[in-house]
C-alpha cells in the first residue's frame, strides 16, 4: 500500500490539493543530528521554477511533527509535513468525467469506485515526490558520509543537449521523457540478498515508486544482451574485489561488490500535455476531444534526479541497518 522498508519504514501520505503531504519515517535511528534546514538543499533541487517545469510553486518548508527533540531524532517515529498553499482545484473539474490519457485517472476512478481525490492527480500526484525527497535527506544521515548517493539528468527528449530539447518542448508546447544516471559510491560489499531482496529489487521496486518512471537499467544493462561472457565480466583486480570494469553496475548475485552501484532509469513524458488530445468521457459515453487545463510540467525528468537519490538512499539504509543488525 504507502509503506516500504522492513526497519527503516516510510509510510507517505496525503494527497496534491489535500491540505498537507508528509512522510512517516519508522525505526529511524536515535541520536542523529537533524534539522528543518538540513532538508532545505535537497527540497530546493526538487522545486518548480526553471524552463519546462510547472508554474506551480510551493514553499515546500518542513514540519516535524514527530521524531525530533532538541535537534536529534528520537528514535521514535519521525513525521514530516508540508503545508499545499497553492492549488487551483477548479482546473480539474473536468477529470471527473473525462479522466485524462495516460494518467491513473482512469484507474483510479475504477479502483476506488469514484471516492478518489481527483484533483491534481490525488493521492498518486508527483506533489507526494517532496515527502520522498524529505525521508532521503534523513537516510542519507543513516548511511553515513562515507556513502554518497549522486543523480543527475543525462538525457533529455531524447538528446544530451538538456537546454535545447527543453526549449524545443516548450516552443512546441509538448511535455518530453529523459532518462537519469545515479551512481552510488562508498557502498560496502555484502549489502543485499540472492533472490527476493536483491540489492537490485530493492532498489528497483524503491525507483518506480516514483511517478514516471518506466524503465531501470544496473551497470551495462540492455547491452548486456548483446555482449559475451568474456567481455561482460569485470576482472577483479585486487583482494578488496575492485574491478577492471563495471558492466555488473556494483553488484554481484544480488549483492554489492565494493564497486561503484550504477544504474539508470528511463522517464516518461509526462501525461499532462497541453496538446489537444482525445478520451472518453463518461458523462457522454462517447470519445471527445479533451484540452488539458492546470499547471505541468513539460519535462518532469528535470526535477526526478534528487528524488532518485531520495529513494535510493531510503532503499540502501534499510538493508544497511538490516546488514547492521
């Protein structure tokens, strides 16, 4: 349901045009240095303001609501809010009868009989991605300095020239995919399990988490495919098990080699679009032409690197303290 993790636990809740959305870390660690302002320089990178992103802003300032005394957690459950102030329901009045396509209108009307909050993509809305960004900066302080968790936007569009595929995407006013590279450094050999809590599946079920993402490749990837053994393999060339390459992306059977973890994820085009589009709408029982109201992103991949990091953080200090106990 809205919870993850087996001793580092995060539940997240609320929803785009609720009052609030916010994050529930359980089994945080007592004794961490922690304030709202350590937050600040992650939710900043998350923020709306640059070419192709949406006109909506938010303050996005943290509340701890739970988890914090005298500026350390607790070790009790650790709660942050954040207020929405700037909401503009009425721009989707029109889902409830025509549910917009390839967004989880549709699904979500069905799932839940109707009772979903629609507005602004409810509970499943982008907007929940700030509590995320939120629980990472605190898993980031579990890891340690030694680990260090970096993301960033390779592709946009389709090509590597960010700006200019962004200025294309605005001029043609049509929202555009992208794909980001995270690389995991400092990670110690041993964290993950064979099979079901491989450190890739962990990491995996933890990345589509996040709106958008269609797609996750570890090391070499889909090229591994058409590669053979012997040029797959990375050589190891010292007792610490440093390898020659890295086509394995750090990880070996499930488990972290000492290696850099690398991996990449592949974003959608976001399904807010304002080209005119076609749906069904339920009030007629016919398909109509459907034109988008509301504040979206053209190119949402530009703000998906730090919350990447977030949940790849959340991931990797979990099994962390599970390795540590």
């Amino acid at each position: 349901m809205n919870t993850f993790g087996t001793i580092f636990r995060i539940s997240i809740f609320g929803e785009s045009h609720g009052r609030w959305v916010g994050i529930t870390i359980d089994g945080c660690p007592a004794g961490i240095p922690l304030t709202e302002a350590d937050l600040q320089p992650d939710l900043d990178r998350r923020k709306a303001g640059a070419a192709g992103t949406t006109p909506r802003t938010e303050a996005d300032i943290p509340t701890f609501a739970t988890g914090v005394y005298n500026g350390h957690t607790t070790g009790a459950p650790l709660t942050i809010i954040f207020e929405n102030a700037n909401t503009r329901s009425a721009d989707y009045d029109a889902v409830k009868s025509t549910p917009r396509p390839g967004h989880a209108d549709f699904v979500l009307q069905k799932k839940f009989n109707g009772f979903n909050d629609y507005r602004g993509g409810g509970h499943s809305s982008g907007r929940l991605t700030v509590a995320l960004v939120a629980a990472g900066v605190v898993a980031k302080k579990v890891l340690g300095s030694d680990i260090s968790v970096k993301a960033l936007l390779t592709e946009a569009g389709g090509s590597t020239d960010i700006e200019a595929a962004i200025a294309k995407a605005v001029a043609q006013q049509d929202s555009i995919g992208g794909i980001v590279a995270c690389t995991v450094k400092g990670l110690p050999v041993g964290i993950g399990e064979p099979f079901f809590n491989s450190l890739e599946s962990v990491i995996s079920h933890a990345i589509f988490s996040i709106p958008a993402i269609k797609g996750i490749e570890f090391g070499s990837g889909f090229a591994a495919a058409g590669m053979t053994g012997s040029t797959h393999n990375d050589a190891i060339v010292d007792a610490n098990g440093t390898t020659a390459t890295n086509n394995a992306g750090g990880v070996n059977g499930g488990i972290s080699n000492g290696n850099d973890l690398t991996f990449r994820i592949a974003v959608k085009p976001a399904s807010s679009t304002p080209q005119p589009q076609r749906t069904w709408n339920n009030a007629t029982a016919s398909v109509e032409e459907f034109a988008l109201k509301g504040r979206h992103d053209l190119c949402i991949a530009l703000r998906v690197p730090v919350v990447a990091e977030a949940v790849t953080a959340i991931a990797l200090a979990d099994m962390y303290l599970q390795r540590r106990s």
